[in-house]
C-alpha cells in the first residue's frame, strides 16, 4: 500500500524583490546639469524592497481519536480550530485519522522589507555611501502555529509571532567606497 503525504510547506507563496534608483541627480535622465547642492540632496538615490507571502501550511496531526469537524468557521489566536474533536488516542489501536484536513491551515505570513540609500560622490575615486534598512517595514505581527499537542493545555492556541518574526527592525549604515 502506498501513501501519500503532501508536503509540510505552505499552499501558496509569493515572493517579490526590486530595485529602483531614482532617475534624478548627475549621469541620469533628470537633472543631470543640477548644481552640486542640488545634486547632492535630489541625485543619487534608490531603494529596494522584498516582500514574500505564504498562506500559511497544513496542520499535521499525529494519531489522535477524532470525533466531529475540526474545522471552525472564525479561527481565532485563543482557538484556532474545533479543539473538543481530538482526544488522545486509544492505546494499541490502528490510526483512523489522517494526517491533515482540507482546509484547515495554520496561519498565513506576509513580510515586507526594504532600503534606501544615497550616494554622494566626494571626490573622483571616493564615494560615499547612507544606507537605511528596514526589516518587518510595516510591523506586522505574525501568528505562531497553534499548538497541535492534545495533552497541552494550549491545544488550539496560536501564542506568541511565528518564528522570525520580530518588530520592526531598522539599522543605518555610512560606508567610504574608493
């Protein structure tokens, strides 16, 4: 007999990355004739960003004596799914529940990241470089999975932000280049 099981990662996923320097300031399209005063506030800069989405993966559930739709219809971080369908097994019985149930995920995870950096040209060989970074731009707050342990007494509740999930983070760099 043959079975399978679909993967742990999540349904859908997205990730989007970019670059764009502003066209403005010495040796682009606009003002390329701008004083130098000008030219080092206008010219010179550009930004990029990442940003990824998941929907979110399966939940995987180990042998568990099952009764009713686990699957309700408002999850919540307090009860994200029918915790009073599971009981812990019966000893020494085959499994009769499966792996997973059609529509019923953990929750999904977006990110968005991005920087802005400026350059000013100091000198013919010399270049400086202001770069901000910005992680979890937004600060988004990002559900953990629920606990999946039926003897747990936090069976059903998503605590605390997925993994990876910080608050924003933001770091300011200044580099010589030559």
């Amino acid at each position: 007999r043959l079975t399978w099981i679909g993967s742990n990662n999540p349904r859908h996923r997205i990730s989007s990355a970019g670059t764009l320097e502003f066209p403005f300031g010495k040796g682009r399209r606009f003002g390329s004739n701008l004083h130098p005063v000008l030219n080092a506030i206008f010219g010179g800069w550009s930004t990029s960003h990442i940003v990824m989405w998941n929907s979110g993966p399966f939940l995987r559930w180990g042998q568990l004596n099952v009764t009713g739709d686990p699957i309700i219809d408002n999850p919540s971080p307090d009860k994200w799914f029918n915790t009073s369908a599971f009981a812990v097994a019966t000893p020494y019985t085959p499994r009769t529940n499966p792996w997973q149930y059609p529509g019923l995920t953990g929750p999904g995870y977006w990110s968005w990241d991005g920087t802005l950096v400026k350059y000013f040209q100091l000198t013919e060989r010399f270049r400086l470089e202001f770069r901000a970074e910005a992680y979890n731009a937004p600060n988004s707050f990002m559900l953990n999975q629920p606990n999946l342990s039926v003897t747990d007494a936090r069976f059903g509740k998503s605590i605390g932000p997925a993994a990876g999930n910080f608050g924003r983070e933001v770091q300011y760099t200044v580099r010589v280049h030559f």
